[in-house]
C-alpha cells in the first residue's frame, strides 16, 4: 500500500497562506541550503518550472510519482500559464468546477476524491503520493493521510489559510524527525498512529 504524503509548508501558527491564499512570501526562505535539502530528499516536489530555473530538470523522483492537488493550488500555476507545473509526475487535481483538464498529463478528480485517492493509494508502484494542498482537500483528506512533512517556515501570520480546512477532529500523528537549518526553517516529519 502506497503512502499519502501532505508535503506542506506554513508558518509558526500553522497557515499555508494569508487568508486569499498567498504564500510568496515563503519563497525568500528557499537559500543554497534548505534547496539543497529538497533537491537531496525530495526532489520531486519541486514544480517543472522550479527544476528548470535551477537547472535540476534530470533530478530522478526519490519518493514520489503521483501528485494530488486542490484547484487554488492548480490555479497558481494556471494564472502564469502553466497547465502541468509537475510534469515529471502523475498529475491529479481535485476540482467540483473544473470541468475539462487544460492538459493531457493532468486528470481532474471531480467526485469522491477519497475513493479516487484510495485507488491510487493501492496501486503497485515503488513510489509514494504527494498531496500538495491546499487546505479544503487536505481536509477532505485527512484520513487517508499517512505521512506530514510539514515545512515550518520563522513566520507568523494571525490569520489565514491553515493547514486543514475542515472541522474539528482529533487525528493523532507520531513524530519522526526534526530538522532545523541556519534560516530558521524547520521540516518536521509525523507518520499517522494508526
């Protein structure tokens, strides 16, 4: 049984966006050291256009060959002209209003995405699933997620888009490791209590 991993970054209270979703200002954190953390351990969630900018377009996938992202966190990447920003993997957006995809490489999940994501999660592949975001999917999501790799980057917001968009329920994650680099970027790493 494949993994569902929610790869995320956020802030020290917990947003992965301002309240419209922005999160731009957490790419000044991406220095030589935390990219050459990503590029070392997970190499795949760097976008297409990410891995071309930084000249690692024949970075292998580590851990990943599926991804599953909500629309606002696809619409990112439309709004530059982008219809496959992870062209290196298996694309999935979870979507009830787009109707048609913009892109061959990418499938829109318009119903039942947990069914959709637990058939994907049964496949035979040596690699994991990458759940990208955002908030309301990863909410829709929250019982099929088995791994977080949360990326805490020394910001705090007040207000936002938090990490889960759904109501409350407790849902117990042990923890795995911790790392801390010199920005003050901490990626910590919880597996699912089953």
């Amino acid at each position: 049984m494949r993994k569902l991993t929610y790869f995320i970054a956020c802030s020290i209270d917990g947003f992965i966006g301002g309240p419209d979703g922005d999160a731009s200002f957490m790419t000044r954190f991406v220095d030589e050291e935390f990219l050459g953390f990503l590029t070392a351990e997970y190499p795949e969630t760097l976008s297409t256009h990410g891995r071309r900018h930084f000249g690692l377009d024949d970075l292998p996938n580590k851990r990943f060959d599926t991804i599953v992202q909500g629309r606002g966190s696809y619409d990112l990447a439309l709004k530059e002209g982008i219809t496959s920003p992870y062209a290196h993997l298996r694309e999935y957006v979870a979507s009830r209003t787009l109707t048609r995809s913009p892109d061959p490489n990418v499938e829109i999940i318009s119903a039942d995405p947990v069914g959709r994501v637990r058939e994907l999660k049964a496949e035979d592949s040596p690699f994991d699933i990458y759940l990208c975001g955002g908030s309301a999917l990863a909410g829709e999501l929250i019982d099929e997620i088995d791994e977080l790799v949360i990326k805490t980057y020394p910001v705090v917001l007040g207000t936002g888009m938090p990490m889960f968009g759904s109501g409350f329920a407790v849902s117990q994650f042990a923890p795995e490791s911790v790392r801390t680099f010199g920005n003050g970027v901490l990626v910590r790493t919880y597996s699912r209590k089953r």
